[in-house]
C-alpha cells in the first residue's frame, strides 16, 4: 500500500476557494500557468505559516495540493509502485528549472485555440500532440486516452530525468521571483519536516546532524534506523510470545498463528508516517515507500495463507468431522486452494505495480504447470480417487469394512478405516497393523462397510446326539423359537430356528436370527447370551450336543424280513403288471390323485385344526 505521503510542502490557494474546480490542463501554457502558480502560492504558504506553526490544519490543504500536482505529470509510463517517488521528486526539480531557465514570452506558449481544429488530423494522421520549451528537453504532450484524455501534462520522459535537468541548470540564478528558494538543495538535510516535528527543533540540532549523507540529513538517518530496529523488535517478541506451545488441536492455538501477520500490517503505516513526518527523498524515500508496499503484500499473502487454514481447522475441531476424515482434507484442501489463489493474485497485482511484464510471467507458469503436471501424474490419479470416495462416501473414517480379494480363510483384509487423505487410505487391520493403500486403487476395490449394517447376523449350526427322538427334537425347536421370540435384542417376528438336516454324527439344527446392534463388541456379548440360553434349552430337552464319535454296534444278525421282502416285491409286480411302475417318473395321474394327502402341519400342532 502507497499511502498518500505528505513530503512536498507545496499548497494550492487557488483551490481553497473552489475546492472542486479541476486543474486548468488544456493546453501547454495553461499547463505551465497551473504548475507554477500552484507550487509559488504552496511556497508562500510553507515559508509564512507552516514553518512558524506545522500542524494538521495545513496537513489537509498540502495533501489536496499534491493531487493537483501529481495529475499535472505523465506517470503511465512509471510502474505504480513508483509513481509517486519519481512524481513528488519531479515536481521539486521541475519547478527549480523551470524558475532558473528563459522561457519564452506567454503570448509563444501555445494556448488551447491552437489545438482547437487538430483532433481530426491527429486521429487521421494517429501523431501525437506536443509542445517542448525551446533549447530545452522538457516536453508538454497531450494525452490520448485514460482519464487525463485531452489535457497536456509533463511527459514521461520528461518526469524520469528532471533530476538531470536540475543538476544541469543548479548554477544558473533565478529568473522568477520565487518564495522559497533552493528548496532542492534544503530537502536533505533540513526540508520541510513533517507537521509533528516543529522546524525550530531541526534548526536547534547541532550541525553535525543536520549534515548530509547520502542525500539524507544525519539525524534522519538516527530516526529511520531507531524506529525500524523497534519495529524489528516488536514483531519478533510478538511472534515468539505466540508460538508458545499449545494443545495442537486448541481453537487459540489457531488463531494466534494470525497475530503476527496482523500486526506485520501495521508496519506499512509506521513506514509511510516515518517518510511523511522525516520527509525522506530520492532514492531512500523510494526504498521506504517500496518496503512498505513489500511488507503490505506480504502481510496480506501471509494473511490469506494462513487464515484460510485457521479457518477450516476451527471447522475441522468441531464434534463432527474428524480430523482424519476425507471432509477434513477437503476443506484443507479447499482452504489451501483459495490461499494459493489469493497469493498468486497478489504476486501478479505486485509484478503489475512494479512493471514486470504479465505475459511473460504467464507463460512461465504455463509451461510450469505443464511440466509439473506431468510429473504428478499418480498424485492426480489419487487425488481423483479421493474426489470419488468423497463423492460416493463407500466408507468413513471409523468404518469397519473389508476390502478387495483375501485368499485367506481368516480374511485379513478388514479392518477400520483410520484416515482418508487425498493421495492414501489407512486401515487398520484386525491384527493391529496399519495397511496404507493408494486412492486410485483403494477406489476400484470391491468394499463391504460393516459399519452400515441395521442388524448382525447369528448364524449357528447345533449338532444334537442321534439318540435324540423326534419328539425331543421338536421340543428344542418350539423352545429355541419361543426364548428367541421373547429375547429383546432379537427383532425378527418369526426367529429362523429349524431342523437342517442329518450330519456324519449329528442331528443339525440351524439358528439364523438377526441381532438389533450394529456394535461388534455388543454383538458378541448378545450371542454369549444366546447361545448360554440354548444350552439350557438343550439340557432341558433330556438330550445333548455331538461330538465327533464312531458308534460300534456288536448285535446277532436277525437277517431280513423275508416277508416284507416279498410284499415288496409283490408290489413292483403290481406296478409292472398295471403298467403303473413309477420309473422314470410318475404319471400325472398319479400325481393328481396323490398331492397335498399327508397331514401337515403333523397332528397335534396348533395349525393341524386349520
């Protein structure tokens, strides 16, 4: 920031009265009027009452002065960052050569009638309109376009080598009665100090510090290097004292990182007080001005860098988004984005104001971008993973899940989700161990996510003794069922609780009920009770649990029942005589006459009478 800096003790009397009237500009010798006019009435000004009694009442009056001057200058051809050095000191030397050489009678200075009938020929012939002061360098030229379009001001040239042209005329005496002379050579050492320095306490300073070095009164030189050392030194203890350690995860902790940008800022308007109260010129006044502005950018590129951070972490600390989460890494992400965006916009308005080309820059950061595209190709092939995690959201961080293809019985691919980042996911696996893998492969896999199940199911086979009759069996099945029913962590309606089939060594009863949890842990503690429940169940039935046996049988051989034997047969001759042998299948007669003719449910169930 290049604040408005009142170094020029120059005032314009002729505005006090029409404060809004616009600065006469239509033509070189209105030009040269109003420089001179306004820089004498300044002078007079300055030499009668601001150096007898400085204050911020003639503070306002010289700031208005300096606009008027300043827009009397071509500075379109001077990086911004410049303009106003380069201008201020312009006008100081412009005014002692203009004082010191001839110039020519009022009636030779072209007036606005001459240029009246141009605008077409100029347009037509596109040559630019300009006057220069004969045996002279210092040229008047009319603008063409921009906010000064028609008016005649001081060309660029002519602003960047004033300085020459006072050094080239600085023997020769005044031609002009002016009210405050060799103001160019008092600006070192003495000038015009700014309004909170009385110039009695300059003129009381030994000579020793009122002498010049380097274009610079000695005691300026004091002042300057005490107040920056102080400025140093404040900024250093601030940023210590808010580095001390803190809990990371502390919402202070966040927002202290900013207090050292924050008061950085404040250093441009130390800077710019210094150079207005010291009034420093040339080429320390610039390098004042151009750290300021420096110290301005960087303070804002710190600023957005690192309040866009602190932002999104005081997001991340509440209760819901953890910290590992693909959320939280978005907004960082996000975060990171608009900070990066921010500090190449400031570096390019920066390159802007000191006039480094745009273009060029650009393209440098095309091919660049180019190159270091190419380079991160995998990163940006994760990245895109992690976008399709977020988007699709198969797991988060939390979840237990398994993943991809396990040729082990065990499956050690599962495990709980600890962290979504944009280039890897880590799972912690059901033996400890933390697998890191890829988002571009991670997002491809084929994922299970036990954490979104409603219910988990218990599924168990119970093997009963072969000794266990048909009624015991349908006693532990009506009485698995009915405890099931009442238990009030089982939602199932009608618990799935049935006879399965004939093992090697065992009657096999199925138990398939859902458990109303979702928590391994707890599932684990309900199947405990479940399965302590159909152990009594089974004890109550008068039966037991198998266990893989061998049964030797030693008994006397009876043979076959010969009878049976012969009605069997008897039968299949039946069967063959009336062509109703059942082989390959039955006839459809036969299924028709035999369909729905047994008694089921049995008799005796409470849906037989039905």
């Amino acid at each position: 920031m290049v604040a408005l800096t009142l170094c020029l003790p120059i005032a314009a009397l002729a505005g006090a009265v029409h404060p809004l009237e616009p600065v006469n500009l239509s033509s070189p010798r209105a030009t040269l009027n109003s420089f001179l006019t306004t820089v004498d009435a300044g002078y007079q000004l300055v030499r009668d009452e601001y150096l007898q009694t400085p204050g911020d009442t003639y503070h306002d009056r010289l700031a208005d002065s300096v606009i008027r001057l300043e827009s009397m200058l071509d500075l379109s051809g001077i990086p911004p960052a410049a303009r106003f050095e380069l201008g201020r000191d312009a006008v100081v030397y412009l005014y002692e050569v203009l004082s010191r050489i001839e110039l020519p009678p009022e009636a030779e200075i072209p007036d606005a009638a001459v240029y009246a009938d141009t605008g077409d020929d100029e347009k037509a012939g596109d040559k630019t309109v300009s006057w220069t002061i004969p045996h002279t360098e210092i040229t008047l030229v009319r603008v063409t376009d921009g906010p000064h379009a028609g008016q005649f001001l001081f060309d660029s040239s002519t602003v960047v080598r004033a300085r020459e042209f006072y050094e080239k005329t600085l023997s020769l005496p005044y031609r002009r009665d002016v009210p405050l002379k060799n103001y160019a050579e008092m600006r070192p050492y003495l000038s015009i100090i700014g309004w909170m320095i009385p110039a009695h306490v300059i003129e009381a300073f030994p000579d020793g510090l009122k002498r010049s070095v380097y274009q610079q009164a000695v005691w300026k030189w004091i002042i300057l290097a005490l107040v920056l050392t102080l400025t140093v030194a404040v900024l250093v203890v601030i940023h210590r004292v808010t580095r001390r350690r803190l809990p990371a995860d502390a919402a202070s902790a966040h927002l202290r990182r900013l207090v050292t940008p924050l008061t950085l800022l404040l250093t441009p308007l130390v800077l710019d007080l210094l150079n207005q109260q010291l009034t420093l010129t040339g080429w320390v006044s610039g390098g004042v001005s151009w750290l300021a502005e420096a110290i301005w950018y960087f303070s804002l590129a710190w600023i957005a860098w690192t309040g866009s951070m602190t932002v999104a972490e005081l997001v991340i600390t509440s209760p819901k988004i953890p910290d590992q989460s693909l959320n939280a890494h978005l907004l960082r992400l996000l975060a990171r984005t608009v900070s990066i965006v921010t500090v190449i916009t400031i570096i390019i308005y920066v390159s802007n104001q000191l006039g480094v080309p745009l273009y060029g820059m650009i393209a440098g950061l095309g091919v660049g971008g180019i190159a270091i595209a190419l380079a991160a190709q995998p990163t940006f092939e994760n990245f895109i993973g992690g976008l399709n995690l977020f988007i699709d959201r198969p797991v988060r961080v939390g979840d237990l899940c398994r993943y991809g293809e396990d040729p082990n019985l065990d499956w050690q691919r599962m495990g709980i989700v600890e962290s979504i980042g944009f280039r890897s996911t880590q799972i912690r696996g059901i033996d400890s161990s933390v697998t890191t893998i890829p988002n571009s492969d991670f997002s491809k896999m084929h994922i299970v996510n036990y954490a979104r199940r409603r219910h988990i199911l218990l599924l168990t086979i119970l093997g009963l003794r072969y000794e266990t009759t048909d009624d015991q069996l349908r006693f532990v099945l009506a009485t698995l069922r009915d405890m099931l029913l009442a238990h009030p962590r089982v939602p199932d309606d009608e618990p799935r609780v049935r006879f399965a089939g004939f093992g090697d060594f065992s009657l096999n009863v199925e138990i398939r009920v859902n458990i109303d949890t979702n928590d391994r842990d707890e599932f684990r503690a309900i199947r405990e009770d479940i399965l302590l429940r159909v152990m009594n169940v089974v004890k109550d039935a008068g039966t037991g649990f198998a266990f893989p046996s061998r049964t030797v049988y030693q008994a006397h051989d009876a043979g076959l029942n010969a009878e049976r034997q012969q009605a069997a047969e008897a039968q299949v001759r039946a069967w063959c005589s009336a062509q109703e042998l059942p082989f390959p299948t039955f006839t459809a007669d036969y299924r028709n006459r035999t369909r729905n003719t047994l008694d089921y449910p049995p008799e005796g169930s409470p849906q037989a009478s039905e």
